[in-house]
C-alpha cells in the first residue's frame, strides 16, 4: 500500500464526538502495550504518528486517523490493564464496546496478540463478541522478534488452536519491514470496493 498521506483526527472519549461516519474503517484493538500503536505507525511507515509507550494504558481514548484521504484507521484504548481504576476500566470497556457494536463505517477490525503470551481469556472473549456481531476481524501476532526464530511457527499455531481460527494468524514485528505487506494484503478488500 502507498501511503501518500497519514493524519491525526481526533480522540475521542464518548460515541457523540466520533468523526462523522463518511470513510471506511479499520480499528486495533488488543490488550494494553500488546502492540496496537506500533503496528498502525508500521502498516503507515511512520515513526511517530501515534503514540508508543513502555507504560501499559498509554491510549486512553479512541483516536481517529485519517490516510490518503480514504478510510481511517482507528486505536482504540488497550483492556486489561490491572492498573486502572475499576470506574475507569469500565467506562474504556462500554466506549469500545459502543464503537465495535454501532460503527456503521467499520470494515475490519485487527485483533492484536502478544506472539509470546498468546490470547488472554478478554482476547478470547472479545474474538467471540466480535464474531457474535459478525465483525470482520483479521488477527495479527505481535513482537516475533522477541521469540527464538525456531518457536515463531509453534506460537502461530498455538494462537489458531486457542482463538478456533480457520487459518494460521499473521505475525508482525515493528523491527522487521517485510511482514507489513502481508497484513495490508488482507486488509485491502475489506475497503477497496470504496476508496
Ligand atoms: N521488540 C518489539 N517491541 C515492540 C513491538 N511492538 C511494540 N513494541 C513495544 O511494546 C511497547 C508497547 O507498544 P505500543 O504500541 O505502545 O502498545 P499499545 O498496544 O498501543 O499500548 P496501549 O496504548 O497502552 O494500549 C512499546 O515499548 C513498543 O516499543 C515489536 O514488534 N517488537
Ligand atoms: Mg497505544
């Protein structure tokens, strides 16, 4: 994919402030520090377009993007992270929930995994929501690099058992060029048809 052009939108902390629906969509989502910002600035082949953080929680809100005046691309808030307040968690969760269940212009949702850890039972739980609602969803491995090259493949295949997908899911390193294409082949045909 080209990408001629990459921009921050807004963030957003309730439904009413989301951008109107005129694009198509692609959101991220996945556990917190799982990955999610660093995949999108990969897939854009920027190094700074979203924020990245060392510390859990660091996206708090849905921020929109916008690329090559097309579709968007959309990071929602990471769950899971046992730090945040029980008020706080909750109010991510029904803000997720709403974006994931009412977005007219959502496509395709990427479904992050830590390539180490495999699914979380929120992981496994929000695989099913999303297929219960009859989401697209693409799930992608993250961090391969910080497994020996030997392991990578046995991980993949442990992912697919654990989440009951019908093919091995696709990996990602932010330290290795070569794999964006691969996700961008499958997320193309989810927008193609409208941009
Ligand atoms: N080695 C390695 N580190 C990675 C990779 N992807 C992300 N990281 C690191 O993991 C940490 C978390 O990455 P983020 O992209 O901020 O994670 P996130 O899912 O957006 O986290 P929240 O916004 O808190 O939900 C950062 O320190 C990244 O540099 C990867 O492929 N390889
Ligand atoms: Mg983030």
């Amino acid at each position: 994919m080209k990408i001629r052009s990459a921009e921050f939108i807004l963030s957003a902390s309730s439904p009413w402030q989301f951008p109107a629906p005129t694009l198509p969509e692609i959101a991220f989502a996945g556990r917190s520090n799982v990955g999610k910002s660093t995949l999108i600035n990969s897939l854009l082949n920027r190094k700074k377009l979203v924020k990245t953080s060392s510390t859990p929680g660091k996206t708090q809100l849905i921020n929109f993007f916008k690329i090559n005046d097309a579709f968007h691309f959309v990071d929602l808030p990471g769950y899971g992270f046992a730090k945040v307040p029980e008020n706080v968690r909750q109010q991510w969760q029904r803000l997720i929930e709403a974006y994931l269940q009412e977005r007219e212009c959502l496509r395709n949702v990427v479904l992050i995994v830590d390539s180490r850890h495999g699914p979380t039972a929120q992981d496994r739980q929000l695989k099913e929501w999303l297929d219960y609602y009859e989401r697209p969803v693409l799930i992608v491995a993250s961090k391969i690099d910080k497994l020996k090259r030997g392991q990578i493949q046995k991980h993949l295949k442990q992912i697919r058992q654990d989440l009951s997908l019908e093919k091995t899911p696709l990996a990602h390193s932010s330290l290795e060029k070569g794999r964006r294409e691969d996700i961008w082949k499958n997320l193309v045909p989810s927008i193609e048809a409208e941009i």
